[in-house]
C-alpha cells in the first residue's frame, strides 16, 4: 500500500532580501526532493515522476512514497557578510551563525581541565559555581565533577539570546545568530511572544530547510575577527545533526537523579525583570534543601551558573545573599555614593545589614566580574569623554551614561532583592518578588529618581535655550500678559502659564483690587523643569531634538531646584557673548544684560503684596502627580486655610493648561471636601460613539471603583471637579478626563512606530492620572475624620497597596482594546520613568508630535 510522505515549510519571518531559485525539471530535481526527506538513493529502486509529486519505490519494492515535501526557497532570504565570501542562506530572515565563545573568551583557562569556559567556585565554603557556555561534551564534564561527592546539581542557564549546537568531531558546538552589522554581540529581544527555546526550534527548522537546498551543508562562522578560510561548511542529514539548549541540558535528567536544570533568561545590561526574579524564588521554594528548615545533616545543593563567556550575568550573587542569612559578614569600605542608594537604605528595614551583605557577595563573586567596579568604571569614561564622537550611532557619552546607568540599576536590584530576602526567607515566600514590590510601590519611586542627573548635568541655557513660549489658547496675554489664565467658576482657583515680571505684577494688581479683594494668596509654582527671566522673558532648557517639551530636573527638595536656577543664572550674567536663543520665529543670537531666578520674582512682589506666599512643587507633565505631590498640595491648602478661610489659590505651569489642570482639580475638591460638595445632578446622556469611554468608565477604571468604598460616587464626585474646572478652558478643548480616549485612538493614525509607542505612553499616563485623582478622592472621603492626618503617600503604601491598587496599576492598559501586558508601559517600572531617562526604555518624544 502506497504512503505519503510530507513536511511543512516554515516561512522566515522577515521579508527575503535575496531569492535564490532552485527550482528544476526531470530526475534531478526529484534526487533533490530524495535529500529533502532523508531517503538516501540506497533505498530508492526507482522514481516515478508525474505532475503533483514524484514516487519512490524502495529497492525490495515492499513500500511506496508520494513526496509533497517541496520546500518553498522563496520564502528565504540570502545574504553575505561581505563581496569577498559566499552568499548562503540567512536564518530568521537576516543572521549569520556565528561560533559562540572564542578562545580568548576564556580568561581563566578551563575548558580543557573543567569543560567549560571561565569556570569557576565562589570564594567560602559554598558549592556556588559559574562558567560560560560548554559545548554538550565539556557540559557532561562538569557536571561529573560537580556530582562526585553525591550531591544535588541544581543547573541554572541564565541566557536570553537562542543557542543551537551543531554536531562537530563528536561532540555539539553552540552557535549563535548575530547581525551583520555586529557580529560579536548576540541577539536581544527577537520575540517578545516566544521563549528563547521556542525560537531555536524555529531557527533548527530553518537550517534543515537550508541544508536540503545545500546538498546537506550550511555555511558558519568561526573566525570573525580574521575570517580566515571561513565560512565553515557543517552537514546537516536531519534535525539530529543539530541539538537546542533544552536537549543539550534536560537530558542529563535520565541517567543522573540528581540533576536539576532551570532557564532563567537575564539581560545582558541593566536589571532582570520581576518575573525572572520570581522565577528565581521559585527555585528556592521547590528546593528544601535551602531553606531555614533544612536537614542540615545532608550537603547544600551544588548551584551552577551559566551564560555566554560566564562574567557579566554569571553573577552568583542571587544565590550568595541566600545563603548570607546564616553568615557572619565583612563589612566593605568601599561604598557606591549615589543618592538613590542612600535613600534606599535609609527606608528599608535593616537597610545598613542590607547593603553590606550585598557588598560582602559582590566582593566574593569579584574573580570575574564586580558589579560595583563597573559603576564606577562607566562613570569615569562618563565625565572624562566628549559629547562628539560616535559609539554604535550614539554619542560616546549617551552610550555611557546609559551603560553606568544600567550597571546602577542591577546594583540597586541586588539591595531591593536582599532586603526581599530578609523579609520574606523566614516566612518561606508567602509573596513573590512582584508582590512584594507592589506592596511596597515607594521603591518604583525611588527608582524612577535615577536618572541622568547624579551623573551629568542638564542642559545649560547657554547651549540648549529656548525663549519660554505657551500657547495663548485662551487670548488672555493681551490684558493679562500672561497665557491661559482663568478661574474655576465661584472659587477662589486661578490657573495661568509661566509668568514673567510684568505679568505677575499684573495678576497680582488684577487678584488685589477692590473687586477681587484677595487679601491672602497662596502661589503655587508645578514646574520642575529650570526656568530664568532674561531680559523680561522667560527661559527654559529644552532639549535639541523635542523643543516642545521641557528638561525635567529630578530633585528630592524644591530648594535644590531654586539652588541650581540660581547657579544657571550666574552662568548666563558670567558669560559675557552673544547666546543663541529660540523663539517662536527663529533662532537668535542675544546678550542678556538682566537675569532673574523665578524665586527672586516673586520675593519682589511679596515686598509690594504681604499677603502673598510662594511655593515651588515640582509635578510632571502629562502623568499622575506622584503621591508627595498630593502630600504638599493638600498641606500647603490646609496650612493657608487655617490662616484664611478666604485665601485664593493659583497655580502654574510652563503653558497653563496639563500641570495646572489638575492641580486645580485637586484643589477644587480639597476645597470641596472642606466647604462641602455641590448638588451632583445625574449622570449625563453622553450621545457620542463609546461614550463610556469618554465618561472615563475603562475597564481598569472599574476595577479600581469596585475595590474603593462607595467607589461609584468617589468618581462620580470627580468627573464633576473635571467638568468644573473643564468649563473655565473651553477654547482649550482640553479634558482631563476625555483625553484619555482621543490619545489612545490616535495611535492608529500615527506615522511611525516611535510615534505610535508615545502614544501609547501618553495615553496610559492620563489613564493612570484620571485613577489617582478617584483615589484621592477616596482618601479626602475615608481620612476626613481625621483631619488628614496620615498623610496620602501613606495612605497609598498603607491602605490601598493592601487592597491592591499598585497591582492594578503594575497591569495598566486598556483590556478592552488590546492585551495590556503587551507593552513595558503597563508596569509601574517603565511607565514611572522621568523623561530625561526614556531614551533607555521607549521613544523619546517625536520631534513632529506636540508632546503635551
């Protein structure tokens, strides 16, 4: 009886840049289909061809095949590494493989003795072991070593990039897919959607398919500093000639008992995400060997650690800090000074214990890598290194701070997780690491904090300025000299953009007279960005590619703010030569003979009008206020108001309408919660498509609501306070609460995917802003009683993280459109970033997108 034998073929996922045709007629096209299913031409009697597909009868004429195993060669592209070698196949559409650890890689010289590169025990009396990549030969080398005292071998491979091994003398190389443009750096990110094993089958797929329409060979690279007689051919008969990572570490299981293998995919650079952290934890719980509860008559597990070269992410610190629970530590001297990690240690519980024994692992896993040396390494090459040369198509400094940055970032992991340790070890983890740090959501905070500003300064007015400009969309610079200026209907609530000397001396004359008569006004400036007076108009440094967005400024104090205008001043008045400038017309070259911080502004005008008080509260622009931001709002209004009932607020920001909106609209129901509500009519009939979405009812919108107590008037009460202060910028059509929606569905019309991703940001940081005024809300409603006593920050970190707010906000998204995990945005790690540091995460603004 006749059979048919088939196989699919696998389309690249990248469009082909080269097509090679090797399509044929008669006999040899049909010997080639024979090479593509393994049917040697031993067994082949004789070869029947016809018009859908050839058949084979074997030489005993016992079986029959109908071959339909065509593979479509189009659907693959070809390149070469340059004219002078071959063209070949490409695999995932654009990479080359390349031979994964060269020889110098190996600085320790172990492969011959150990079987593996860099291979190696953490000083003490822990069986904590690191090496990089062993072919399969060299990996069961290893592991006879490890397992000669009986002990357990819990293997850790902590490689994101895909490995394949290719058959070679015996044993099984690893290969890896690099690009043309750097072929000593492995691939990152390929496929947020897929696992790293799910795409080494993809790529062992593809090289069979390449090696049937190669007479069995595939083309490799060994030498890629000299390319001397490369490229390499290897004989690929069937996918046995090519092993995965999985294969090559799993099947050890079988004949050794003792033998326990794990993935934990790390980043080359910076912190591994929480999940991975989680993975980690997971690990420890299924081992009870290393629990506090352990038989201590039976010898530690042997853990072993695994990357490429076996430095960088063969960190066996994880593992060291678990075992530093039960250890005597040496305190180090030597200590990182960056503020982020003073103010860590200073909140965490036992944050001094924490921070030496992070130290102490740093300083025993040190042989190959110190992970405090490379801050500091990084931060040197920062401050010693021009702003004009070329690294990879960034500029040497961009490249570095990024690098110290990122070096910070998996330093400062390390003390968030051994504080996680202390925490969480003797109770046997009741809470993975992503709980519990969304139980503690101050630490994102903190984090967010660092940014470029410890380790360079912003951009200085002379070489970066920009004529402060706002959009005067509500035509009240004519008699008010000032943009956007209006008052929240039968409140004492004023908004307005940045004013300068002349503006304020009018506001304040306008808000004095006898028909206003505010004797006691409370100014409240929500810039965080520098700005000066210069020659009576207002200056910012902004940034060369996104002149409509302000350089953010991260500080722990206002004062620090005042402090480094105050510097920046003295910079412009010392410099004595034509500056170039940028106004709202051109660029121009002028010479600032006055110079003013906004500070000196303002104590001018109190000298004229007593009752005037001044306060800087530095808040981001188009995002959630950061709960302090609350804190300091709701304590200066109190502290006013108990001096004068009748006292009147105004607010500002550099335009007068994102900052400022919702400032007024926390003050309007601080106000309210105060003087009591106005009468709240029933909902109005929205006759507009989705108009749930525009009343702000999004699924995570909800979610939150259902938790809060009497959630639906909680925001209810807000969307009033929106529509209030909405009523006095009309001309604005500016809605804090209906922008959601319109930014999100400009996502589809965007021109670029960098474009698409602000977008994106945008419209989850307005979403998460519209939830934190309905917490706010909840809050003025549940700590009334109390005068508000606990403040909102600790009300947050408190109340609402145990009711699971921050885990809301650590999935934000819009479900009802799209998976919200599908975008780093979701999380409060990525989304909490201050702009001056989004270049490292996501697309800076575009220059063509109005950005606020």
């Amino acid at each position: 009886m006749g059979t048919s034998a088939s196989a699919t073929s696998q389309a690249a996922p990248f469009a082909p840049t080269h097509q090679a045709d090797h399509q044929g007629n008669g006999m040899a096209e049909h010997r080639r289909f024979l090479q593509s299913v393994n049917i040697r031409n031993s067994k082949a009697k004789s070869i029947i061809t016809n018009k859908v597909a050839p058949v084979v009868i074997t030489k005993n004429c016992r079986e029959e095949f109908q071959i339909h195993d065509k593979i479509q060669s189009a659907n693959y592209s070809m390149g070469r590494i340059s004219d002078l070698l071959p063209e070949h196949y490409l695999v995932l559409g654009e990479f080359f493989m390349v031979q994964d650890v060269y020889n110098r890689a190996d600085v320790l010289n172990t492969t011959k003795s150990h079987g593996s590169p860099n291979f190696r025990k953490v000083k003490g009396n822990y069986p904590l072991f690191g090496m990089g990549q062993p072919s399969l030969s060299g990996f069961k080398q290893v592991l006879q070593r490890l397992q000669i005292d009986g002990c357990e071998v819990i293997f850790i491979c902590l490689r994101e990039e895909p490995v394949v091994f290719f058959r070679s003398d015996g044993d099984f190389i690893p290969y890896t897919p690099r690009g043309r443009e750097n072929l000593h750096e492995n691939l990152h990110d390929l496929d947020r959607e897929l696992s790293a094993e799910q795409i080494e089958l993809s790529i062992r797929k593809e090289l069979c398919d390449f090696a049937k329409l190669s007479e069995n060979m595939f083309y490799v690279y060994n030498d890629i500093e000299h390319f001397k007689d490369e490229p390499q051919q290897v004989q690929i008969l069937s996918e046995e000639d090519i092993h995965v990572t999985e294969e090559v570490y799993k099947r050890p299981l079988f004949s050794q008992p003792l033998h326990r293998y794990y993935r934990l995919p790390l980043p080359m650079e910076g912190a591994p995400l929480e999940e991975t952290f989680d993975a980690f934890v997971n690990i420890l719980r299924e081992t009870p060997n290393l629990s506090l509860m352990r038989d201590s008559s039976r010898p530690l597990p042997a853990l072993l650690f695994s990357c490429q070269v076996g430095v960088g992410r063969t960190n066996l610190v994880l593992l060291t800090l678990h075992l530093f629970h039960r250890h005597e530590i040496q305190k180090s001297e030597h200590k990182l000074d960056f503020q982020v990690i003073q103010l860590l240690i200073s909140r965490l519980p036992k944050g001094q214990q924490v921070l030496d024994e992070v130290d102490d692992a740093v300083a025993m896993c040190s042989e190959m890598h110190n992970i405090k040396n490379a801050v500091y390494e990084n931060k040197l090459k920062l401050e010693g290194i021009g702003e004009d040369y070329q690294i990879q198509g960034s500029s040497t400094k961009g490249y570095f701070l990024q690098r110290t940055l990122q070096s910070l970032e998996r330093y400062v992991y390390l003390l968030i997780f051994n504080a996680y340790l202390h925490d969480q070890y003797p109770q046997a983890f009741p809470q993975n690491f992503s709980q519990w740090l969304c139980m503690n959501a101050w630490i994102y905070r903190l984090l967010a904090s660092m940014d470029s500003s410890e380790l360079s300064a912003p951009a200085s007015l002379i070489t970066d300025g920009i004529r402060f400009l706002a959009t005067d969309l509500l035509s009240t610079a004519k008699e008010m000299k000032v943009a956007n200026f209006r008052r929240v209907s039968k409140m004492a609530l004023y908004g307005m953009a940045q004013p300068n000397s002349e503006a304020l001396a009018v506001v304040m004359s306008y808000l004095t007279d006898q028909r206003r008569g505010h004797s006691t006004i409370l100014w409240l400036n929500l810039q965080e960005e520098l700005v000066l007076e210069a020659n009576g108009q207002m200056f910012t440094p902004r940034e060369p590619g996104c002149l409509e967005q302000p350089i953010p400024v991260c500080v722990q104090h206002p004062q620090q703010l005042q402090e480094m205008e105050l510097a920046l001043k003295q910079d412009v008045l010392r410099c004595e030569k034509w500056l170039e400038v940028i106004t709202e017309q051109d660029k121009q070259m002028r010479m600032f003979k006055t110079c003013h911080t906004i500070e000196e502004l303002f104590v001018h005008q109190k000298s004229i009008h007593p009752g005037l008080s001044y306060q800087r509260i530095p808040m981001s622009d188009c995002c959630a206020p950061k709960e302090e931001v609350f804190d300091h709002l709701l304590e200066a209004m109190k502290s006013s108001l108990a001096e004068n009932p009748k006292c009147a607020f105004i607010f500002n920001c550099h335009n007068g309408k994102d900052r400022t909106t919702a400032a007024m609209v926390i003050a309007t129901l601080t106000l309210w919660h105060i003087n009591g509500f106005p009468e709240c009519e029933e909902d109005e009939i929205v006759s507009v498509p989705d108009a749930k979405y525009t009343k702000g009812e999004f699924e995570v919108v909800m979610q939150v609501v259902r938790v809060l107590p009497d959630g639906h008037r909680v925001k209810r009460e807000v969307d009033v306070a929106l529509d209030v202060v909405s009523e006095t910028m009309t001309p604005m059509h500016y809605h804090l609460r209906e922008i959601i929606i319109s930014t999100y569905r400009q996502i589809k019309m965007a021109k670029s995917e960098a474009d698409a991703q602000w977008l994106r940001l945008r419209s989850l940081q307005y979403l998460e802003r519209y939830i934190y005024l309905i917490l706010f809300n909840c809050y003025l409603h549940l700590e009334k009683k109390d005068s508000w006593r606990r403040s909102f920050s600790q009300w947050m970190y408190q109340v609402a993280a145990r009711a699971g707010v921050y885990a809301i906000l650590n999935h934000l998204g819009f479900s009802e459109f799209e998976n919200p995990d599908d975008s780093p945005m979701a999380r409060l790690r990525f989304r909490w970033l201050p702009h001056s540091t989004e270049h490292l995460f996501y697309p800076s603004c575009p220059s063509d997108l109005n950005c606020t």
